[in-house]
C-alpha cells in the first residue's frame, strides 16, 4: 500500500491570500476601537434600563417595588455612562462619584450619630447601617461578547476585497 502527501501552490491563490492580508495589516483600528465602545456604552445602558443580569449572568437582588433599581432613581448613573477611545484601546464606564456602591455594593454608617436617619416614602427610618448588594453592571456578558464579535466580524468583512 502507498502513503503521501501531494501539495500544490497555485501563485494565484498566494495573490489572492497576500491581498487578504495586505488589506487587513494597514487598516486604521481607531473607527473599530471606538464602534465597540459605543457598542459596550450601549449595552452597559440597556442592562441598567431593563434592571439586570449582572455581566456575569448573576440576578441582581430586586427592590421593594420590583422595578429595575438602578434605572428608578434620579438616572444618575444611566446618565453617566459614557465611554472614550483614541487609536488601539478605549474604555466605558459610570462617571458618577456614587457608581462604585452600585458596581461593588456598600455598607453605610453613620459618621457622626449614633444612627443614620432617612425617608423611606413618608416614613422616617433609623437603622445603625445600610447595606447595599452589589449590582455590577459594567463588563461583557456572553451575549455583549457576542454582539461585540459581530460588530469586529462585520467591520473586518468589510475591508476585504
């Protein structure tokens, strides 16, 4: 019985797989880098208006009134989500100064008194501490991923000859 390997280069198909490669070395990354920002500023925004899963798939702990809890309240942190980018890297994220409880969850002391004093609806509520659960909301989720995946698929697809 015989064995062996026959390969054939076709020069045509070398200019075809260097043209491919060609189009791809020299392309700008600065319009991809900054549509995947937008794409994650976005996806970031969806996932506190519709009041959950965590990026890891994680249910955040639910409120009172059952609503999406981040969204609820003042949109502070909705509305300060926002993201840069400049040549090869970007970023996204909440630029308000409280987003951090939010994303890691806090407890709440009083600094001066005894007790901490607030309203819950008309009611006046003392407690010695608030603790408030983790709601991460900025990363990539399975689904972002995805998403983020197409977007690099297509812009890529589209500098191919």
């Amino acid at each position: 019985m015989d064995f062996g390997v026959k390969i054939e280069v076709d020069k045509h198909d070398l200019a075809a797989i260097n043209a491919l490669v060609t189009g791809l070395s020299d392309f700008d990354a600065a319009p991809l880098v900054e549509e995947i920002v937008q794409l994650g500023e976005n996806q970031t925004r969806k996932r506190i208006e519709s009041g959950g899963p965590g990026p890891d798939g994680t249910k955040w702990p639910p409120n009172k009134e059952g609503t999406p809890i981040l969204f609820r309240t003042g949109r502070h942190l909705h509305d300060s989500i926002a993201s840069s980018s400049s040549g090869t890297s970007g970023e996204w994220g909440a630029v308000w100064e409280f987003a951090h409880v939010h994303q890691e969850g806090a407890v709440i002391t009083p600094k001066s008194a005894s007790r901490l004093v607030f309203m819950l609806g008309d009611k006046r509520v003392f407690a010695k501490k608030v603790t408030i659960p983790a709601r991460p909301f900025v990363g990539v989720s399975a689904e972002d991923a995805e998403e983020i995946k197409e977007l690099v698929t297509d812009y890529l697809g589209r500098l191919l000859p």
